[in-house]
C-alpha cells in the first residue's frame, strides 16, 4: 500500500505578522493624513469663499450708495449744517438718492438718504438716518457691512484742482458742498489682502 507525504501546512510566523500589522498601520495613518488633508483643504476653500461671498454683498452695497451721492447738504442734531460730503481717511458721511420706499402712498418718505460709513474696532459700519435733518432725538440704524478688516482708507479726488485729497471738503468756505468726483476706498483683510475699489461720483463730475 502507497502512501503519499501530507503537504505542510505553513502559516504566518510572529516576524511576519508584525511586519504585516506595521504595512497596514502606516496605510491607515496616511490615509487618515489625506483625509484630514482634504478636510483642511475644504475646510479653508469654504471660509474663503464665505469671505468673498461677504466682500462681495458688502461692495454690492457700497456701490449702489456711493454712486448715487448727490448735492444735499443737511442740519446736523445740534443744528449745524453740514456739507453733501464729509469725509476722512476712515469714514464717510454723505447724501444718496434713490432710496426706495415700499410703504403705500399715506406712509410715503423722502427717497433721499443720509448715510456713514465708518470702521470701528475691525468692522465696517453702514449708518442711515430715516431724516435727513436731524433733531436732537434722532438716531441711526446701524450694522456691520464687513468685519475682520486689518486696514480702511479714503481718499478723495477733487475734479478742479486734479488733487487726491485726505479729506473733504475742501478748505475753501465757497466749496464747502461741492462734491468730489472720485472716492477710492481701499480694504485691506488678513485673508483677502488689499482690496481697492473706485467709485465714480456723477454729480460731483466737471
């Protein structure tokens, strides 16, 4: 009677299983390095396009106020005059028109605005007063239109003297409501870096 050798049957030694358990941990640690990579990643795209989403509502609004600034000075809550524009290097207050009014004819109010632009402790205030005249219990409504800003400028450039200017108006008392004809407005945030926008103002062109 034949016999036949039974095959050995191997199996993995100690040295091999270590070896096998190590490949496997260094795969999943990289593949959770690359996850957390993608997950960084997406994570700081988001933000950033939240930002840009912010700046870009913020300038929407900007915009469509410093464009449509017009030549109506006002009486301030102590009764003082004031000029169509006051500005300086960070902030700005000024008349627009074309503010539109919702309410039925029996609740109509003036379609012009006054506004202030002005930063304070990091954000961008956008003010508005329902008057334009002010009495001594007016007051404004405020928000803030951006935040996280590093840096905010004005400039404003004078259509007669071909001048950028820090401040406006200009000395000159016969000049005290003329308009500029240019305001620039620069922007600068930790993640954006500088942004500089020019708005055009119509009426104070020459």
């Amino acid at each position: 009677m034949s016999t036949f050798a039974q095959p050995r049957q191997k199996g993995f030694t100690l040295i091999e299983l270590v070896i096998a358990i190590g490949i496997f941990s260094l795969i999943g640690l990289s593949a959770r390095l690359i996850l957390n990579g993608i997950l960084t990643a997406n994570e700081v795209s988001q933000r950033h396009g939240d930002q840009m989403a912010a700046l870009q509502r913020g300038f929407l609004f900007i915009r469509r106020d410093f464009e449509q600034i017009i030549n109506r000075p006002i009486v301030d809550e102590y009764g003082t005059e004031q000029g169509s524009v006051i500005g300086i290097e960070n902030g700005v207050e000024f008349t627009r028109a074309g503010w539109s009014n919702p309410l039925p004819d029996n609740h109509r109010r003036s379609e012009l605005q006054r506004l202030r632009y002005v930063l304070e402790e990091g954000s961008l205030i956008r003010e508005y007063w329902f008057e334009l005249d002010r009495a001594s219990n007016t007051s404004a409504r405020r928000a803030a239109l951006l935040s996280d800003i590093k840096h905010f400028a004005l400039r404003y450039y004078d259509g007669k003297t071909k001048e950028w200017m820090q401040t406006w108006p200009p000395v000159d008392p016969e000049r005290k409501n003329d308009l500029p004809q240019v305001i620039e407005m620069l922007i600068e945030t930790e993640n954006m870096g500088e942004i500089r926008r020019l708005f055009s103002i119509a009426s104070g062109a020459i």
